[in-house]
C-alpha cells in the first residue's frame, strides 16, 4: 500500500478523527481555561502557589486512577475483543464530565476537582484503547505516518475549537453571553458536544481486531487477569519492551508536565491570560503540520533519532522557560513545543507499536498509558512542591531536564529491530 493511501483510508481518517474529538478536552480544558478557571473562578482570593498545588494534586489523582486500571483493562479488553467497547465506555465518561464542569459553582475546587480527575481518567481511559487500534488501522511500515497522522488532526481539531472558545472568552456579548465567566463554562459544554460528535467515526467504521479465543463474562475477567500476569513476567523478560517503557516514562513526565502546567507557570510569572492563551492556540497551529512532517522525519531520519532529536530540544526549552521574562519568549517557546510536541508523542506511540505482539495490543498499551500517566503523577506535584517549598515558580520548571535528559539516555540503547523480532515471535508462538 502506497504512502498516500494509508492516510485517505476510510478505516485510518475515522481512527485519527478520535484525536481530532478528544484533543478539545486536552486544549480547551487540561492546558487552557481548566488551569485558570481553577485559579481564578474555583480559588479565587486564593495565593497562586496553593491554587497551583491543588491543581498538580488533581492531576495526579488522576494519572494514579489510571495507573492502577491501565493494565488490567487492556488485559480484559484484549481477552474478549472489547476495544472499542472499552474506549466509547470512557468517551462517554470525559464527555459527560466536561460538560459537568459548566455546572460547578464559584470558590467550589473541591468539586471542580472532583469533575476533572474523571474527565481526565475518561480522556486518558480511553486513550489506552485508541492507541491500541493503531496495529489494526496502520499498513505494515506506515505507523509512523498514521500515528502522526492522529495527532497532526488532534492538533488542528483541538485548535479549531480552541480558536473558538477563545473568541468566545474575548468577545462574550456577540455570541449572547454575560461576560467571559460565562463563556468559559459555555465552552466546557462546546468541548463535550465536539468530543461525543467526533467520536462516531470510529465507533461505526473501525473493526474490532479479531480475536482467535473470544471469551465473555467472568471468563474474560478471569482471563484478562492471568493474560495481564503472564505479561508483566514478559515484559521483565523483554529487554527492549522493558527499556523502552522506562525510558518512555521519564521523558513523557517532561511532555506532559509542560503541556498540564505551562499556563499555571506562566501566570505564577505574572504573564496576562490572554498572552498565555494565545501561545496555546500557537502551539495548536503550529503542531497540525510539525507532526505530520515528524511522521515523515521519522522515516527518513529513523524514529529513536527522531524522538531524541525532539528530547534535546525539550531541554533547551526547560531552561530557556527558566529565565524567561517577557510574553515574546513565551511565544517562541509555545513555537518551538508546537514543532516536537506532537512529534514525539506520536513517534513514540509509533516505535511500541512495532516492538509488541499485536495480538496482545491493549494490554501492551496499557502498560504504556499507565507509565505515561504515571509519570503525570510525578511531574505536577513536584513542580507544585517546588514552588511551595522555595516560594520561587522559575526554580520548579528546572525539576523536569532530569527526567528527558534520564529518558534519553535510556532510549538511545533501546534496540528496535531486535524488539520488532522478538514480538513478531511471541505472536506466532500464541496464535498457533
């Protein structure tokens, strides 16, 4: 199959178009107005540095529920061909819960917290199950290509509404609302109807992988956890698996960290909210194209290089965030994420598609969710705890090289051929 048409297959757009319905949760509301809506509407007359610890705690409540349901999940899904069940189960969750946001009332962070940790284990739930598809939808040799294919989309779908919503905060009386308050709980609504429509796609047109045992009921439960036992002794066993997932964890922290945390950080620094908004919406823009041509940087260049490439530059950003003192740098920092963010994340995603059995791609996957959420876990709170302890915000943005430059460091000894081997040998051994 050509290059050209693995990405104008029915069977891969509706795949990518999840990206483009979910990605309005992780812009509108994770990294944009959830971050200053929490600190100025659900903490008001509360000091920056506690709205900030409070928000790193909900994330990573989240990230620690998604830990501990990853794994098991995919084991369950992949023992009775339950994917896409599984993903359309936590579809319907984040949407319910984002739209939910528009009715918690001002000072309430409790409850605010309360709706976004399950908006956000129904974001990042059903993310396990997308990613897992991937083997199912991608031509052999094309999943760099179709992995950044997802996230280019999620980009621009994510930025379109985005763009949007902004508008909407900026100009709230030309589209009947009360003031910017009021656009912002509005857009929450915006946000769950944008997921739940872009969402049918690859529930009516992407197949549910076949499964040579299908098992039901208790039975699936069963033995999607003896599956999940067998497979964490494998993937001990799996040198390159295992070094890759570790390597994944630590730099993915960094990724996610600056994508949850950048505006909260911007705002401890004094920049005006719509200076951050902005950078967000530049982010978005610049990022539909980048990872589209990541995809094909990876090809050319391979894709551990490709990946490395995009953790050096991740670095050079962390420090330069470290001194910044105007919202001109701010911008140029949101261009320079725009151009690996979406790069990495989908050449990562790519890279573990072809060193594990695809017959066991949900469980695998959710290993892989659960050490990305994992390390969410790690990187909110800590830069929450930095700036508490030191009273100073620039010093906890530094807390995050340690993690890429260990990340890197781990994944240039990551062998993919061998990894690519072994599993394509796991799967003949279970298939027969």
């Amino acid at each position: 199959m050509k290059a050209k048409s693995s990405l104008t297959n029915r069977k891969v757009i509706s795949w990518a178009l999840y990206d483009w319905a979910n990605s309005a949760f992780a812009t509108t509301v994770m990294a944009g107005f959830f971050p200053v809506f929490f600190k100025k509407y659900w903490n008001v007359n509360v000091a920056a540095t506690t709205s900030t610890f409070r928000l790193g705690l909900a994330n990573s409540i989240a990230g620690i529920i998604v830990v501990a349901l990853a794994p098991v999940l995919g084991a369950i899904a992949d023992q009775g061909g339950a994917r896409k069940k599984f993903l359309l189960f936590f579809a319907a969750m984040g949407v319910i819960m984002t739209g939910s946001l528009f009715f918690v009332a001002q000072g309430a962070w409790q409850i605010a917290v309360i709706v976004f940790v399950l908006g956000v284990v129904g974001f990042s739930g059903g993310n396990i199950f997308y990613d897992s598809l991937l083997v199912s939808v991608a031509p052999v040799g094309k999943e760099d290509m179709v992995s950044a294919f997802g996230f280019a989309l999620g980009y621009l779908g994510g930025g379109l509404l985005f763009a949007l919503n902004v508008l909407m905060t900026l100009n709230p009386e030309s589209f009947g609302l009360a003031d910017a308050s009021a656009a912002v709980r509005v857009s929450f609504l915006s946000v769950a109807a944008w997921w739940a429509l872009f969402s049918l796609p690859v529930a009516i047109w992407v197949k549910e992988p076949l499964v040579k045992q299908k098992k039901s009921g208790w039975t699936m439960v069963t033995g999607g956890f003896q599956q999940l036992k067998t497979t964490f002794a494998e993937i001990r066993k799996l040198r390159t698996v295992f070094l890759f997932l570790l390597a994944y964890w630590l730099y993915i922290d960094g990724v996610d960290t600056i994508v949850r945390m950048a505006v909260d950080y911007g705002m401890s620094l004094g920049f005006a909210e719509n200076s951050l908004i902005l950078a967000l919406l530049i982010v978005q823009f610049v990022g539909f194209p980048a990872a589209i041509l990541y995809g094909k940087l990876g090809e050319k260049l391979g894709t551990k290089r490709a990946i490395l490439l995009g953790i050096a530059i991740y670095i050079g950003v962390t420090f330069w965030g470290r001194f910044m003192d105007s919202s001109g740098e701010f911008y140029l920092l949101a261009v320079a994420i725009g151009l690996v963010q979406g790069g990495v994340q989908a050449l990562s995603r790519a890279f573990y598609s072809r060193i594990i059995p695809a017959n066991k791609s949900a469980e695998f996957f959710g290993f892989y969710n659960m050490l990305g959420k994992f390390a969410a876990v790690i990187g909110p709170i800590l830069m929450g705890l930095v700036g508490v302890i030191t009273g100073n915000p620039r010093h906890s943005i530094l807390s995050i090289v340690v993690l890429f430059l260990a990340g890197g460091i781990i994944l240039y000894f990551v062998d993919e051929k061998e990894g690519a081997r072994i599993a394509q040998e796991m799967e003949r051994k279970t298939a027969s």
